[in-house]
C-alpha cells in the first residue's frame, strides 16, 4: 500500500489551519479573477477595487443558529436577507429574539462562496456530486499534497485541517479522479502550466 507514492505529515505540513486571507474569488463585475483582503474584492481585469453591493449578496443563502433563551433549544433559520436586514427568531415555548443579519457572514465556504463578501471561490470544481474548492493557492497544493499521499500521518484529535477534510476526499478509489479535477483547477490559475 502505498507503493510509488507520497507520504503526507500533518508535522511536517505547514498549512495545519485553514487560512481564507487571501482568497481567490469570481469578481461579480468582469467574471474575472479576484482577491478578496479583509472583506474587499480587488480584481485586476476590470479594476474594481471595494467592497461586493449588499443588493448582490442578499441574494445568497444564510444560515441563522441560536438557542432558546428560556427553553435553550437550538432554533435554525435558512434563507436570503430581508431588505430590513432583522430576522425574528420564534420558539415554541414562546421567546422571541431580533437577530441581526447583517453580522451574519454573507457566504458559506461549503457552498464555495467567500464567507465575508458572498462571492463564489474561483478555484472550485463539481465531483461526483460534490462541490469540491480550493480558497486560495496554498489551499490547493495542500489537497493536492494530500490526495496524491499514499500514506497519511495525521496528529491524534480533531484540530488540524487534514482531519477536517470529507471522508470522500479522504478516500483511496477518489485518488486518480480526485488528482485530475484539482490539477483542473490548478489550470485556471494565472501562469500555471497547463496539464
């Protein structure tokens, strides 16, 4: 097992968490390559540089998670911003809260949006199903690194990213497929060699 391939290390990789700053994203002007910085999108094709109109976003999916203050049931809320940007919150047992959507992250990264401006992450790519994406280039390499590894040493616990990864991912019959889609994306990135 193993044999003509890779080791991975989470000792030896230096990516141990996942770091969104920066991360590369589809502009929402030019369909082009964007960064996004501290919440601000620049994009070198049409110029823009600021942050991502709220009207552009609001129409993305959020997810509203708080528990009860009487009965401490957790309560869950999926759906786009209102214009007023309030959402109550109702429990059965009758307790009520106003909750702020505008300090809701705009995106999820598990539907491959940038979680603070909303925008779609430009390396990210359907398999089997599944919405596989990558944040930035250093994201990249490591699932690459990873996937490509025939042998996998992972610290004991749950902290590190490896251990984070979907057991899809993780899984040998997905190597050579899994290899081709992130060398895939690795090709829409500027001045990377083509496969």
């Amino acid at each position: 097992m193993g044999r003509g391939l890779g080791r991975f290390s989470d000792a030896d990789d230096p990516m141990r968490y996942l770091r969104i700053c920066p991360a590369l994203v589809r502009c929402h002007r030019c369909d082009g390559l964007a960064t996004v910085r501290c919440g601000r999108a620049y994009c070198g094709g049409c110029g823009y540089n600021g942050v991502p109109a709220p009207d552009r976003v609001m129409r993305t999916a959020n997810r509203i998670s708080t528990r009860c203050g009487d009965c401490g049931q957790w309560l869950t809320w999926w759906g786009t911003r209102n214009a007023s940007g309030v959402r109550l919150m109702r429990c059965r047992c009758g307790w009520s809260r106003r909750f702020d959507m505008t300090a809701v992250p705009m995106g999820s990264l598990y539907r491959g949006q940038e979680p603070r401006t909303g925008l779609p992450l430009w390396l990210r790519s359907e398999f089997r199903g599944r919405l596989l994406w990558a944040v930035n280039e250093a994201h990249l390499d490591f699932l690459e690194r990873y996937v490509a590894a025939g042998v996998r040493e992972q610290s004991p616990g749950n902290s590190t990213l490896a251990s984070r990864l979907p057991a899809w991912i993780k899984s040998a019959k997905h190597r050579p497929a899994l290899l081709r889609t992130l060398g895939r994306m690795r090709a829409t990135l500027p001045d990377s060699p083509r496969p």
